[in-house]
C-alpha cells in the first residue's frame, strides 16, 4: 500500500508537470530564441526553460513552502522537511527549440536523500509516467486507462535495442562517439533521442531494452530512474555504484550487466 503522504506528494509533482507541460505546448512562442547558453555555445536554454521552473516552484511552494528544490535553472535551496524537489523543467531543450516532439517535464520528490515520486510528462506523446518507490510505475496515454509498466522481457544483447545521449562539449562527445561506434556492433541497434527522461521512461514501458549516457545531473534522472526501477528495470552507473555524472544507465536485468561490463570495459565515464 502505498504511504498517504506519498501519494499527496505524487499528485503534487503531476500537477505541476502538467502544468508546466501545458505552458510549454500551447506557449510555445513562433520566433523561439536561445535565451542562454550553459556549458557550450550548443547546450541552451530558452525563455520557456525558465517560465516552466518558475511555474513549477511557484505551485508547489504554495503548498509545501518548507521544502527544498533542485532546479536545472538556477533553483537551489534546502528546506526544513526533508523533502526536496528535483526539477527538469524541459529535459530536451534542443528539440524544443527545432520543433522536434521528443522533450519531456521531470519532476522527482526526494525523502531524506532518497527518491519517493516520480512524474514525466511527454507532452507531443500526450503520455504522462508516474512511480512511487515501492508502489510500480504506471502511464497513461493514447491507450486505453492507466497501464502499469514493465520493462521487456528477457533479450541477448545483441538483440538489444539501446539509447544514448551525446554531451555538448565536443571533447566529450568525440570520446561518446568512440563508444557508440564500438557498441554498435553487438546490439540490434542505437537510438538517440535527446531527452534522458523520455529514455528512460521507455526502458519502463519496454519500448528500449536499455539505456546508458555519461554527463548527466541529478535533475536529468531523478524522476526517470524512479520510474524505470518501479517497471522492472536495473539502473546503476560504473559496477557497484549508483547512476551518476561519470555514467547511467538503465536496463533489463538480462542486459544490464552485459551493457555494463562493456561499457566500463570501453572507458565510457572515462574524462
């Protein structure tokens, strides 16, 4: 069963998701600019990154106005409750701006360091995932009702069909490249879609056997990776260790070790 106090905050986050997801779709201005740049001249950020967080701080905070936030614009603060917001106001942002239909609204709810909700919304899909740790994941969309998720079954890997992401730092994404080129012979096939959340959320609902990418942040993954374990999927970054910056990723439990044991083998989180 899950926790009253959860599930308050699950209907909180798709509120604000949904939201968020409606001002981006239907404001969505016909001379869109770059607004800004971040860690190069092609990794942006438009005016509609920024009015999306602002809408999703600003309505969660009218009803939890204690609790931190994590913003992948600029919010930042701690709280007094314990529970922190971990945002992604438009997780593919380039897509976006060229009218692509692949980008996505992350919200996550962390409990004590730990990640309790999960919402993602796909709005050019008119698809919204959810989790609650402990509680599955669950989607809904052009089908019929709300669809608990699971992730595909058991497949070798070279009958795997994996997504990535490339960096916007050309040094980085060379070496992501090198990767990629070796991987390619020994799965079904590589998609890059250029949104991690989206990704993710196909690893749950078995429409990707896997999903890997170096370079990530917390708000890239929190609601995703919930969303993905909740389905059935492992996640994990390099062997041993949680999905982080060097390197995340997401899988079945039939690849996940394989695609793992290959990618530490080929330097993937290498600098």
């Amino acid at each position: 069963m899950t926790d009253p106090f959860h599930s308050d905050l699950l209907a909180l986050a798709r509120e604000a998701a949904r939201r968020a997801a409606e001002l981006l779709r239907d404001g969505r201005p016909a001379d869109l600019a770059v607004a800004a740049t971040k860690s190069s001249p092609i990794d942006v950020v438009t005016e509609m990154d920024i009015a999306a967080e602002k809408l999703i701080t600003g309505l969660i905070s009218e009803h939890r106005p204690d609790d931190g936030f994590l913003g992948e614009e600029g919010a930042s603060s701690e709280g007094s409750t314990g529970v922190r917001w971990v945002i992604d106001p438009l997780d593919g942002t380039v897509n976006y701006l060229y009218g692509l239909p692949t980008w996505s609204v992350s919200v996550a709810a962390e409990q004590d360091g730990e990640t309790v909700v999960g919402v993602v919304e796909i709005p050019m899909r008119g698809e919204t995932y959810h989790a609650v740790r402990g509680g599955g994941a669950r989607a809904t969309g052009a089908w019929e009702g709300e669809r608990v998720l699971a992730c595909r079954p058991p497949a070798p890997l070279d009958q795997a069909l994996v997504s990535t992401g490339f960096n916007y730092v050309t040094e980085v994404r060379d070496h992501q490249a090198d990767v990629a080129r070796r991987l390619i012979p020994l799965l079904r096939d590589i998609r890059r879609g250029g949104s991690a959340a989206v990704d993710l959320c196909d690893v749950a609902a078995g429409r990707l056997d896997g999903y890997y990418e170096r370079g990530l942040h917390p708000w890239d993954l929190a609601a995703g990776d919930l969303i993905a374990r909740e389905a059935g999927a492992l996640t994990g970054g390099r062997p041993g260790e949680r999905p982080a910056r060097d390197l995340a990723i997401a899988a079945t439990p039939a690849v996940f070790e394989p695609l793992q044991r290959l990618l530490e083998d080929f330097g993937a989180w290498h600098d």
